[in-house]
C-alpha cells in the first residue's frame, strides 16, 4: 500500500502555511518571509506551497488580505457597539478606541498593511482594495451619518481630486459633494490616529499616562470637537 504524503495527512494545509508565515513575521519581519522556511518548518517539500500559493507575493497577499478582514471586524464590532441614532460620538470614540487595540494586540499584522512594504512586493489593488475598504467603512458609516444629521462639520475640509489613475478612483467616482466631504473627513481622522498609532507601536512615542492612553484619549476629544457640531446647533 502507498504511504500518504504528509501534505495528505494535513488537510489544513493553507491555514497552517499562514499561521508559519505569521509566525516568521512575528520573529524577524515581513522582509524575511520564506517559503522554503516555512515548507522546512512543516516538513513538507517547497513545491508543495505552490498547491497553495503560486509564489511569496501570493501569500504576502492573503496574509495582507486577513489582517485586514481582522482589523475590520474589529472597526465593525465597535461601530455596531452603538446601534440607533444619538450614540454617532460615542461610536466615534469606540471605533478609535478599536483601532488601537486592535494595532496594539497584533502589532505584526497592522504594520504588514500600513507599515513599510515588503521589499519587491507589488500589491495587487484588485484583491485588496474590497478588505481595505471594508475596513475603513465603519468609519465612513459614522462620519455619513453625522452627515446626514447636520452635525458633521467639514467647512474648510479640501475634497479629494478625482484622479482616474489613483487606486480610490473606482470607489468615489460616482460619489456627489457631500459624499466627498464625507471622505475627506474619514481620511483626516484616519491619518491622525493612525499616525499616533504607529508612533506608539513603533516605540517612537514618548510615555504618557497608561502607556499612551490618555494622549490617545485626548486626540480623540479633540477629533471629535474639530468635526462634530453639538446637538443644539
């Protein structure tokens, strides 16, 4: 009788080739990330990833493709914390709060989508960018809804340039004026906590209260005075 190959014997092949890679990552950096480690790791042949990921850059792309479904399901969970109108601040706050958490638990995973590149990767947008999105919408979902409410304050807030050749092209070329400043919002908020976010998870950062909470907090407050508008105006 034919012995079974070891891939036969580990029908979870593809998770356990990602949960290696994370692990490689984790230790020494995305830079490193080796297929050939990881077939020796599992005691399989080098070909044998390629049933699974045609190349480096393919698994480099479904690593990037989970971390962002992560990070989203976090964005979503703290959004859907907050159900109904009258909680848009609260939600607001939530949702930054989620983001560092989330940054701060998988500190690998979060610096793999918004940290330096992996040297020689190419990013393939179609596949990426509906998780990209996807992880930003909770924070789309909030800023429209202040929208919609009057509360949100964009006086002064440039609208994005609607560039055919820019990777966001296809997501906002139908959006109206309103629906742009709802962007420009998002990405103002969005490039303020993640820049604090990665000044704290890079050790860049100096201590301030509770290992960053309090200045983290206080941005926060100052998002949501800069942008929200009180209920009685």
């Amino acid at each position: 009788m034919a012995r079974p190959s070891r891939t036969s014997q580990m029908p979870n092949l593809r998770e356990s080739i990602r949960d290696v890679a994370w692990r490689q990552i984790t230790e020494s950096g995305a830079s490193s990330l080796s297929l050939r480690r990881i077939a020796r790791e599992l005691g399989i042949t080098a070909p044998a990833i390629y049933n699974y990921f045609s190349d480096r850059d393919a698994l480099v792309t479904a690593l990037i493709v989970d971390a962002y479904a992560s990070f989203g399901d976090c964005q979503h969970e703290a959004r859907n914390a907050y159900p109904g109108s009258g909680w848009e601040v609260d939600c607001l706050r939530a949702i930054g709060i989620a983001y560092r958490r989330w940054a701060l638990d998988h500190p690998h995973r979060y610096l793999l989508i918004f940290g330096n590149p992996v040297p020689g990767y190419e990013p393939p947008m179609q596949e990426i960018l509906p998780v990209m999105m996807r992880s930003l919408g909770a924070l789309l979902a909030t800023i429209g809804e202040l929208h919609a409410l009057g509360r949100l304050e964009v006086e002064g807030v440039p609208l994005p340039l609607l560039e055919p050749a820019h990777r966001f092209f296809a997501l906002m070329e139908t959006a109206d004026e309103p629906m742009l400043a709802v962007y420009a919002v998002a990405m103002v908020i969005w490039s303020r906590v993640h820049g604090f976010v990665s000044l704290e998870i890079t050790g860049q950062l100096p201590p301030f209260a509770e290992k960053g909470e309090a200045l983290y907090g206080f941005e926060l407050d100052s998002i949501c005075r800069q942008f929200v508008r009180s209920q009685d105006r």
